[in-house]
C-alpha cells in the first residue's frame, strides 16, 4: 500500500460522507489519473432514480468525460466499499488499470469476498487490485449509517402503532 492510497481513500470517505447527507447508502469513489483525480462519484440511486447510480459507476463516467475517452488506462478507481457485479464489469470495460478499495462486502462483493469476477478466465482485461485501505474506517462509516436507519426505522413504527392505538 502506497501512502497516497491512504491519501485518496480519504477523498472517497468524504464523498460517501456527501452521500450520506442526501439519504444514500455512504459509497464513495474516485478515479485518479497522473496524481490527479478525474473524476468522482457517491451512490445517487435513491435521488437519481437509478439503480446504476452507484459511486464507482458515477466516477467511473465521469473520468470518461474529462479525459474523453471511455478508455481509463492508466487510472485507479478508489472506493469505500468492494465493488459489486456491475460496477466490477463496469470497470472492466473501462480498461481500468488498478482497484484500490476499502472495506469488504460479504453480501455483494465481486472482487474478492463473495465472487472473484476480475479473476474469471476470458476476461479480456485484468484489473490490479488492492484490498483494505482503511478498511476499518470505512467499515465503521457504513455500519453507524445502518445502525442510524434501524433506530429510526424502529421509531417510526413505534410511532405509527402508538398512533394507531390511539385512534380506535
């Protein structure tokens, strides 16, 4: 792990941050291109209406866009949270040269944790990846996210049954 890795997963965890304060599920991501980011991204499904919404898919057209070509060679995608399927395929076909990325998903992870797509015979690319980076930080922001909407989840059902008891 290089320090700058450090350095830009941080940029992403602030983006997931953004993320949070619009009602989403806290993922961010980022590509990099010669120490300079090029294009960044945060969930958006809810809001966009878009179940490709997804940071690394948001970053990921971005980049396309400032550099002008839907090619990123030479770029790293950094994200808070291991990509899923889709934004794994995404990234392949961006020709993306490196992953870094966060904490793990046990339930939809297509890096490492559930599936191993990168690594799946006949892709026509493969995709330097690195696992980890402040895993820990980012595991906490995504935890204290769900943990928020439980509790208030449980509140407004016990709202709505006090409610409900009271109106008969």
């Amino acid at each position: 792990m290089k320090e700058q890795d450090e350095y830009w997963m941080r940029r992403a965890m602030a983006l997931a941050a953004r993320a949070e304060q619009e009602g989403e599920v806290p993922v961010g991501a980022l590509v990099v291109h010669n120490g300079e980011c090029v294009g960044e991204g945060w969930n958006r499904s809810i809001g966009h209406h878009d179940a490709t919404a997804h940071a690394e898919i948001m970053a990921l057209r971005g980049a396309g866009q400032r550099l002008g070509n839907y090619r990123l060679l030479d770029c790293t995608l950094y994200v808070t949270l291991e990509p899923c399927i889709m934004c794994a395929g995404a990234m392949v076909h961006s020709r993306i040269q490196r992953l870094v990325y966060g904490a793990s998903d046990a339930k939809t992870g297509a890096v490492d944790s559930v599936l191993h797509l990168l690594a799946t015979p006949g892709i026509n690319h493969r995709i330097d990846w690195l696992a980890g980076v402040l895993a820990e930080d980012c595991s906490i922001q995504l935890s204290n996210f769900f943990k928020r909407r439980r509790a208030e989840k449980k509140a407004a059902r016990k709202l709505a049954a006090e409610c409900s008891s009271t109106d008969g």
